[in-house]
C-alpha cells in the first residue's frame, strides 16, 4: 500500500511504473509514435536565468554582466539555486509546447497525443524525453517510404559542417540527404559487411570525438560559441 500510495509524486518508482503502463497503453492503441524528442536544458547558455537568480539575490544583472561571467561562475551560479533552474526549464517546456509545437502552424505535424518524462543528467541539469503522435505521417512500409521520408524533410532541417572550413569532418558524414536506416541484407558477403561495420565505428568514434572536444567544458579546446557558429544547410 505504501508503494502504491506514491504513484502520485512524480519521480517516485511507482509514479514511472503507473507512467510505463499508460505509455504502452497508448501505443497499442495509438501504433508507434511519429517522434522521439529530446530537450536539454541549455541553462549556461540563458542570460535570463542568471538574472532571475541575481533578482533573487536583490541585484539586477544586466546582459553585459551576464556575458562576461566565467564557465565556472555560471556553474556556482546555478548549483546553488537548483529549484529555480529546474522550475525555469519547466516554464520553458511548458512555453515550447504551447506556443510552438501544438499551434496551428504545426511544426512537426498535426499532434494528437504526446507523452513527457524529465530528467536529471549527472551534472545536475533537467532534460526531457517526449514521444509524439501526429495524425497526418504515413506509416512506413515498403511502398511509402518516400512519402515517409518527404514528410520528415517537411519538419526537420539539419544541418552539414562547412566543407571549406571543417573539411574533416565533412568527410565523416555519409550522406547528405534523409535516409530510412535498414539491417544490412542477409546475404551480403561477410567480408563486406565486416568492413562496412569496421568503417562505421571508426567515424562515429571521430565524430563522438570531435564533439567532446569542442563542447565539453572540462577540456581546453571548448568552445562556448560552438553552436552559434555560421553553418550550412542541408
């Protein structure tokens, strides 16, 4: 009974074992999801966050202020004040979804159902999971994987690095346009799957790699204004 009786705190076990149930529920129901979403909290990358904390403090914190606080200033900043961060991301969530995704405009289609779970990754910051249903993507089978594939170019963008300015790792992608990934075919001769297996651990090695260099904070090739950089569209 004393189990039991927490399905209603969020993030006790019962609480995500009552959440798992209604999740499987609504895909026997509803069929596989349209969209897996994450959202980090980017929060040493939000200058309003700094001043919520700062207003808490009794200072206002001005944007200038704000943008030349260290990496590790920012971090004091928000592991004191953890309640804020975590209710500021929340207001953010909650914001995205009314204002963005579940507006007439559809973004990522016609949304008809949608499941959230939020997080804490290790380093103490909120993320969120969500699984999306829409009502107008086709559902993929041999005969409409172009349709299926068109219906995803319609919603997303990605982007490709500049191949005159990071050629390297340019050259680590493998194609430039929405493909649907499938096992590669059972009769294929072994000697071909091996190294084309053998090949695809080698750039996604590189590419881990070249990410954790420039955006891990403890290395000294960070780079704060990483994302912001000029990149081109695919």
């Amino acid at each position: 009974q004393a189990y039991l009786f927490l399905r209603q705190i969020p993030g006790s076990p019962s609480y995500w074992q009552k959440f798992m149930y209604e999740v499987v529920a609504m895909v026997k129901q509803l069929g596989i999801p349209t969209w897996f979403t994450t959202l980090s909290c980017a929060d040493l990358r939000w200058p309003e966050l700094f001043q919520i904390i700062a207003k808490t403090k009794g200072n206002n914190m001005t944007d200038e202020e704000v943008d030349v606080l260290s990496y590790h200033e920012r971090c004091s900043m928000l592991n004191l004040n953890p309640v804020i961060v975590a209710k500021h991301f929340q207001y953010r969530v909650e914001t995205f979804l009314r204002d963005v995704l579940l507006t007439n405009a559809n973004p990522v289609g016609k949304i008809v159902y949608y499941a959230l779970r939020i997080e804490f990754q290790v380093r103490g910051s909120a993320y969120l999971h969500a699984l999306i249903w829409t009502s107008d993507c086709p559902d993929l089978t041999n005969d409409t994987k172009d349709a299926y594939i068109d219906y995803i170019d319609q919603h997303v963008q990605a982007y490709l690095p500049d191949k005159e300015t990071d050629p390297q790792l340019y050259d680590l992608f493998l194609t430039d346009k929405t493909i649907v990934a499938e096992p590669l075919a059972e009769d294929m001769d072994e000697e071909i799957k091996s190294n084309i297996l053998t090949r695809q651990k080698e750039i996604l090695s590189k590419v881990k790699q070249k990410i954790d260099d420039v955006l891990n904070p403890s290395k000294p090739t960070y780079d704060p204004h990483a994302c912001n950089s000029n990149r081109r569209p695919k």
